[in-house]
C-alpha cells in the first residue's frame, strides 16, 4: 500500500518530467527501462510479452514522474516498446544492442532503423551499443562504427550516439582524452556509477553516498569539456537500495566507503537531479524495475537498482516520496 503513495512525487522536483517536449534538444530526465524482471532473463527463456511490457510502462506513468525510459535492445520481443510507449506518451532512448554475434548486430541495426523511421516522434536518441568497449575494450569497434555507418546512410532522424562509462569516453586517460567515436557523434551516453568506482577503481577509490551526485556532475563536466560540440547525457546513474545494507569495499584498498539501502538511494537520485536540472543536463536514472538475472552477475546488491520491484505487482517505492528540491 506504501509503496502506491510514489504517486505522489509528480508534484514535487520531478514535476518537469511529467511531459518531454518534442525539441529533441530539450534536457530530459529519464529513468532506464528493461523488462527482464521475476524469473526473465536476457540470457535464456522467454523473451519479455507485449502484455507485460505495456503492464510495466502503465506502472512508470501511473507511480512515477517519468514520462521518458532509456531501452536496452530492439530484438527479441523489446520491439514492443515503441508502439506502447507511443500510445502512452513515452519518449525513449533506444540502443541497438551491439556485441559479439555479427549475425544479431545486423539484425539489431536493420530492426533499428526501421523503428527509428515508423516512431520518429517516440524516439528521440539511437545509441549504436551501451558499455561495449567496457565489456570487450576495442575488440568490437569495428561493429560500433559499422553501426554508426548504417544509421547515417539511412538518414534516421533523430541524434546518432554512442553510450560507455566516462573511463572510455576519456579514452582511459586523466585528464580526459577524446576516444575514436568522438567526432562521430551527435550525442554522448556516460554512464556513471560510485557505487562500482568504491569497488574497482583506483582513481576514485572511496566516494559515499552524499557525496555521489558531486561525482556524477564533475564527471559529465569532464568529458564535456573535451566534446564541446556534442551534447552529452548522464545515461546511467544510481545507487542501490539493498535492504540488507551491505558494505561496497575496494578491491584495490581494501577500505569500504559506501553502504546500501534505501536512503542512500533517495539521496543520490534527489541530488543528482536537482544539479542537474540546475545545469539544464539530461540524465538516466539507473533504473525502472529492478532485474533478479543480475544477482548473477554483479553480486548481492545486482539486482537492488530498481524504483520499482521486480516482482508482481512491479510497484514503485516509496524511497523519493519526501523528495525536497
């Protein structure tokens, strides 16, 4: 029941997200959808129903203030979102999924462009992949930029980028450095998250929770001040809502900087939008619902980033309710 008073949140800070004008220029504030939630995994089984798709974006419109998602693929039944998120009022940054299968880039390409052209009011990014430099380091640019190629000859309307964490848009370099993308783009995804620095990084090895949105901005302010002429998006940020409230500890320091639980998740999501909204910045919180697969994958808080649950009924929490802007 608690949980159905995120409603609530339309009124407060974010009130400018309740529509996204069609100037595709217009800062946005977005919150990353993927489906995958209960037993669903992108891995195996089925693939996400349209009928689960179309209840879980009803959710985002009815609990929460989010009028624009980010997506992660147009294959293998997420090709449902458009013409759902069209008929809700739904703007979407779409990624056209790109990794090692040739085969499957050429198909997530080919079905890209077509959904560019039939929801061009829907649509309003294409990124060619997300963190695929990140998973491969530079095995697979020549996939990214055949993307890249693609969307250009076919003429797509809206803004052509590419999303990787900061690291790589800094070309792993400090200071920061352009990589080979950079004049190719119109737009740049930088997906940041401390919650991982205080566990793998060295450069930034302890960074709490309140100090988490400084972090986020001084790192968008970073590569953008290497890519003066290309918008660049926080795509990604958030922080764990784990209820279990474990410790983040560096693997290189050993010293733990960050804990996880609700609060924290409220803060940094709060702070992070109000700065900026401040510096008319769009922004991706990471993420609508949270995603049981990824305990797998990234470890006990893996499947805690969500607004909403991952269960039935897929409701929202209550952790922004009390935002203050």
């Amino acid at each position: 029941m608690k949980r159905l008073r995120w409603l609530m949140l339309v009124t407060v800070v974010f009130y400018s997200v309740q529509s996204v004008a069609k100037n595709v220029s217009s800062p946005m504030q977005c919150v990353a959808f993927s489906p995958y939630v209960n037993t669903l995994s992108p891995n195996s089984g089925s693939a996400p129903s349209a009928v689960l798709i179309d209840a879980l974006l009803g959710n985002i419109v009815k609990q929460t203030p989010f009028r624009c998602i980010m997506t992660y693929g147009v294959l293998n039944g997420l090709e449902a979102i458009f013409p759902i998120a069209k008929q809700r009022g739904i703007h979407v940054i779409a990624i056209l999924w790109i990794d090692k299968d040739k085969n499957v880039n050429t198909d997530s390409i080919s079905h890209g462009i077509a959904l560019a052209k039939q929801y061009p009011d829907t649509i309003v990014r294409l990124s060619c992949g997300s963190e695929l430099r990140t998973r491969h380091d530079n095995a697979f640019d020549d996939e990214t930029q055949r993307c890249l190629n693609a969307l250009r000859e076919a003429k797509v309307p809206q803004p052509i980028g590419v999303i990787d964490t900061w690291w790589e848009w800094c070309n792993r370099m400090q200071p920061c450095h352009q990589n080979r993308f950079s004049e190719q783009v119109d737009w740049i995804g930088i997906n940041v998250f401390p919650w991982w620095e205080n566990k793998h990084s060295g450069l930034f090895p302890c960074i709490p929770a309140q100090d988490a949105a400084n972090f986020h901005l001084a790192r968008w302010q970073e590569v953008k001040k290497v890519h003066p002429h290309q918008e660049v998006i926080l795509t990604e940020f958030g922080w764990p809502s784990a209820l279990h409230n474990p410790l983040q500890s560096n693997n290189k320091t050993g010293v733990s900087c960050a804990s996880a639980n609700d609060k924290q998740q409220h803060d940094v999501i709060a702070q992070t939008f109000k700065k900026l909204k401040q510096k008319a910045i769009s922004g991706v919180a990471f993420e609508a619902f949270s995603e049981n697969w990824k305990t797998d994958e990234e470890g006990e808080t893996g499947h805690d980033w969500g607004l909403c649950d991952g269960l039935p009924p897929y409701a929202c929490h209550t952790s922004l309710l009390h935002l203050n802007p």
